[in-house]
C-alpha cells in the first residue's frame, strides 16, 4: 500500500470517542437533586424541560418532557407532532449523564418527527443540559403508571395493552414529599421508605448527618429507622424506615424538622467531635445499595 493511501484509509477512519466519568454530572443547574431523584428513586414522573433561547431559534419551539423511563428504556422518542419526550432512566449510558441527555435531545430535535431517536453509545464533547436548556428549578408530576407514554385518542392494540399493564404493575407507590426538595416517600411490601436527595458535597453532607447523629437528632420519629445511606451522582442519599402504614402526609412534618436539624447541623464551623467522628464512620458503614 503506497504510502498515499495509507494516509487516506487513516484519515477514513472516524476520530475516537473517550469516555469521560464524571462523578457529578448535574452540579450546577438548578434541578440537581430532583434529576437525581428522578434517575434513581421515582418510577414513573415527568417534568416540562425549555429550549434555551439559541436553540429556540435554530430548532423553533419544541415542547419537550423530561421522564424518568420511556418503553423498552428508550434515551428520547418524538411524536409525530414533534413533541419530545427525554428518558433519564436508559440501558446505555456513558460517564457522563448529562452529555448523555444533551446527545440524546439534539439527536430528537435534529431527526423526523415521530421516527425512532438514534443515539451514540458515546456522546463525545459537546454541549450539555445547562447549554441546551432554560435552569430552571423542575415543575414535577408523579404518575401511578405509565399512560404517559401514549396520547389520550392513540390506538392500544394487545401488545400494546400487554406491554402496558405490565410497566404499571411495577409501580409502588410514590409520593413527592413538601417537607423538603427531593425527598419522596415510597411504599414497597412490608414497609415504607423516606429517600432524600441531599443539596450539599459529600463531606458537608455527611459530617452534618453525623452532628445528627451523635445528638440522637436523625429519626424522623420513633417509629422509624434511619436505614442508612448510598451515593447517587455524587449526591448522599440518606434513607428511613417507615411503618407501611400512615401514608406520606403523615411524615411531613418530622421531615420538615429533620431538614431543619440538617441546615442547623451544616451550618456548624466546628471540628467533629470525637463522638460525631464515631458517629460518620457508623454512617460510612451503612451505605447501601439501591436495587
């Protein structure tokens, strides 16, 4: 092979796409937890997303939703309308989640309406959600399944139907709690949990849970248990036991008085104490893994 085309059959070939981790991929943008929230602890829940204003003008005005898991765990899928809708909860993914839904809503605004989305396994570099999107805290709504995915007037054959019924039946019950942001309760069989999504770094998390702890100040009452915790991009996720029974309303006020103690504890500009230093390594020993 002259040395001619061994330059052309190099330069044929497609640039390399790397990976790229990042441990918090949504710091920044005004609906982190809640993102987080969404990918992790919600089944079924959608959110109106807004085109910034640049894209506005390249792609017109779209009207795009944000859902936790679309059928058969699609990244997007448009409506021949040209609606969007944007799946957080998705088979493939790289390190970075948010490049990865950036690629995946501008391979849906760039393709035909109501043609299935093609996404790369990699997105590469590229813009990310705070380029495409208006930062805006979420106006959330949480469904008892997934209807959602289909139009009021569109056609349910016994596939459909089928495939349907059996995405709902996998739904528990979960409610987005006021007491505090990303933070919802959730009934599986046998009890009932409270998960939130705390704002805050890792360190400043855990050393104001630990300052809880150690005063005996991180139950939401005594019927419950503090269960542990476990990581979600980034963010801790501090988890309680509840009896199956009240339903979440009746949570909200110990949740509001634990969120306040968590504001109170972070605040502190003090050294752990040897008991609050026990007490974060306690906490370090009871992570847990979210299934």
């Amino acid at each position: 092979m002259s040395k001619k085309n061994r330059l052309e059959k190099k330069q044929a070939k497609p640039p390399k796409v790397r990976d790229v981790f990042v441990a918090r991929p949504f710091e920044g943008l005004a609906a982190e937890t809640e993102l987080v929230a969404l990918r992790e602890l919600v089944p079924a829940a959608t959110a109106p997303l807004t085109l910034a204003p640049e894209y506005v003008e390249k792609y017109g005005e779209r009207q795009i939703t944000l859902a936790t898991i679309l059928p058969m765990a699609w990244p997007a899928l448009t409506k021949t309308d040209g609606r969007i809708l944007l799946g957080l909860q998705r088979h493939e993914r790289s390190g970075d989640v948010n490049r990865d839904l950036a690629v995946a809503l501008l391979c849906a605004l760039e393709g035909e309406p109501g043609a299935p989305v093609n996404v790369p396994p990699l997105p590469g570099e590229g813009p990310r959600l705070g380029d495409l999107l208006v930062d805006a805290p979420l106006e959330i709504t949480v469904h008892e399944g997934f209807d959602f995915w289909l139009d009021a007037d569109q056609e349910r054959d016994a596939e459909v139907s089928a495939s349907l019924d059996a995405a709902n039946a996998s739904v528990y019950p979960t409610v987005r709690m006021a007491a505090a942001p990303a933070a919802y309760w959730c009934r599986v069989p046998e009890k009932s949990h409270v998960r939130w999504v705390l704002p805050d770094g890792e360190d400043v998390a855990l050393n104001a849970l630990a300052r809880l702890s150690a005063g005996g100040e991180l139950k939401l009452t005594d019927e419950t248990k503090f269960a542990g915790m476990f990581r979600a991009h980034g963010l801790l996720v501090p988890v309680w036991d509840l009896p199956s029974a009240p339903d979440a309303g009746a949570w909200e006020e110990s949740l509001a008085a634990v969120s306040a103690r968590y504001d109170a504890a972070k605040a502190v500009d003090e050294p752990l104490t040897p008991d609050q230093r026990r007490a974060r390594q306690g906490l370090l020993g009871r992570q847990l893994t979210l299934r």
